[in-house]
C-alpha cells in the first residue's frame, strides 16, 4: 500500500471501515466498546500506512501531555527494573511514554523528581517511596496528579498502593524450612532505620510472627538488620555462635547476594552447612549452583496493574480511593534446602 506523508485519520478511518472517532478512541487506549476485529484491523490500517498521530495537536486537544514519570527508590532491586518493564509495556500500548528517575533511596533527590516532572505537566506518577516523608506526595494529592506507590506504603498519604504480602512471603519460607526438619532457623535484612521500609518492616514482623506459629523459639540472636556491605560479617559471626542457624532467610535479593558471595568466601557448602531461602527471586538465584529456592513476587502483573491504575484514574480525572492492593507471592524451589533426616 502506498504512503502518504500527509496521512490523516480520516484515511485511517477509510481504509479501516470504521468512523474517526473509533480511530481516535483506538489511539487513546479507550477500547471498552470496541471488538478485537476491530482492534485488529485499525492496528493493521495503522502500521500499512506508517500513520503517525500528531502528538501536540493530541496534547493541545485533549489537555494531556501523554507523560507519565516514574520514580524508582533503587534501581539495584530486581523487583524495580521488571515493574518498569511491565509499566512502560502497558502505557506504550496506550501512546504514552515514561520518563524514568532514579532516586537512589534519596528523599530529596525524590522530591526534585517530583518537581521535575510536575512542572513536565506529566499525567501522573508512579512511584517507589524512598522512606515515609509525606510532604511531596500530599502535594501531588493537592495539584490532583494521579499517582500509584509501588512496594512500599507511606502511613500519612492516602493513596492507591500496590506491593507484595510480605509476610505472607516470610510465612512460606518458614513452612518449607520447617517441612524440611529445620528448627533453628535465622533471617538478614537490610537496616530498620527510624521510618523503615515497608517490605524489611513486614518482613521482620512476619519473620517473628511465622516462628511463633510454628512453635519454634524466637531467638533475636538469629535476626539481624544490616547494610549490604555488613551481611558478609554478621552471617559469619551468625554461623560461630555455639547454637548456629542451620537455615537462612535473606530478606530479599541484595542480602541474598551477599549472603551467597559470603558463603563462596567461607567456603560454605549450600544446603549442607546452611539450608537459605531467597525472597524475591533474582536471576541470578535459578543459575547459582546450586539453584536457590525463592519466595518470588509477580512483580511483572504488579507493574501491569499499576499502570492499569494509573491510565483510569488519568482518564477519570480522579486520583481514586486509597486502595492498597497485596499480591500474592508464590514459593520457586531449587536445591537450596537440606531435608534433615
């Protein structure tokens, strides 16, 4: 088919049988009353054309810039780079493009973000909290810019959230260990600092609540929160206390690295010396030798969900209840875990 660079909707509308505003509802992602056939055939009469709508005549007509800004806390954790995957996935089916930031676990560098991208005009925002300073989200609720948090909940900040249930996740790993004859059993997170972070805060508590119902001693000896570049050390003075651990939860896939680069230096032997268990799974746990079993998090369909999210209240104008959705995390064995005679 031939191309004409002056290419307009109303072609596109022609050339797929169907009128201009199915094809505008097409390019706004609005697709409640429209049939796969049809989908199908504009997407088609679309890319034969080589149509390309005009982005500021769309901006100016609709009052959006078709922007939406996300901002990670870490981009280190595994969790955060397939979520942006899943996000930029959905809102790229939609026409919009992300701007990413990296806040680097900085709350100022978290709030210039906001700044930033506020004065982008961006449609909305979808955020990993940095830690529980409330102050530049309660602005975005006050400009009425539709957000979503992401892992991470803030106690002053009525919003819509979407993270795991972590301890529900601790639950799992502990029932295995303990399906695996292991009683003594030790968890590493990183820091509690004064405003701790949602998943390390719900992963504690699940940790000494999952011990408790199991009828297993909680000793705190066994429990330890440290920066990445300590986990090393603690889990080595962990192993010559006169009762050690025989089995390890490492609070998620930063500690498990460190846990496993400990383990190659001490020449510790996995499951034997030390049963571990992962939460959140890491690439890098299916091909270490050997294979770590994990407490995996869906955070694709997390990442997908939130730009769901995101995309009705864009388009309802609303920044909606403040509604905090928990998924469901699920257990992926390796050969990680000794059964004990």
């Amino acid at each position: 088919m031939s191309v004409n660079s002056k290419t307009t909707i109303n072609d596109v509308a022609r050339l797929a049988g169907v009128s201009k505003s199915t094809v505008s509802q097409y390019l706004n992602g609005r697709f409640n009353y429209m049939s796969e056939a049809t989908r199908e055939r504009i997407a088609k009469v679309i890319e034969d054309l080589d149509y390309r709508p005009n982005g500021l005549a769309r901006s100016l007509k609709q009052n959006r810039t078709f922007l939406v800004g996300i901002i990670v806390a870490d981009l280190n954790y595994s969790l955060s780079i397939t979520c942006i995957q899943a996000i930029e996935n959905e809102l790229q089916d939609r026409g919009i493009q992300v701007i990413i930031c990296n806040a680097d676990e900085n709350p100022d560098k978290e709030a210039d973000y906001i700044e930033t991208l506020l004065a982008r005009q961006v449609d909305g925002l979808i955020l990993f909290p940095t830690g529980d300073v409330s102050a530049p989200y309660q602005q975005l609720l006050e400009a009425g810019v539709p957000f979503v948090l992401m892992d991470r909940l803030l106690e002053q900040v009525a919003a819509r959230s979407i993270l795991l249930d972590n301890e529900m996740a601790v639950k799992i790993g502990i029932e295995e260990l303990v399906r695996a004859g292991h009683h003594a059993i030790g968890m590493i997170t990183l820091p509690l600092t004064a405003q701790p972070i949602t998943p390390r805060k719900e992963r504690v508590s699940g940790y000494r609540r999952a011990m408790l119902e199991a009828g297993l001693p909680l000793r705190e000896e066994y429990l330890i929160s440290v920066p990445a570049e300590e986990v090393a050390d603690s889990l080595e003075q962990l192993l010559l206390l006169p009762e050690p651990p025989t089995a390890l939860i490492a609070g998620n896939d930063i500690v498990l690295g460190e846990v496993l680069k400990a383990a190659n230096r001490l020449k510790l032997t996995i499951p034997e010396q030390l049963s571990i268990i992962g939460i959140d799974a890491a690439d890098f746990a299916e091909v270490y030798n050997p294979a770590i079993t994990t407490i995996k998090q869906p955070a694709y369909e997390m990442g997908s969900q939130a730009a769901r999210i995101l995309l009705a209240s864009i388009e309802d104008r609303e920044t909606g209840l403040p509604i905090t959705y928990r998924f469901p995390p699920a257990l992926q064995r390796g050969e990680s875990v000794l059964k004990k005679a």
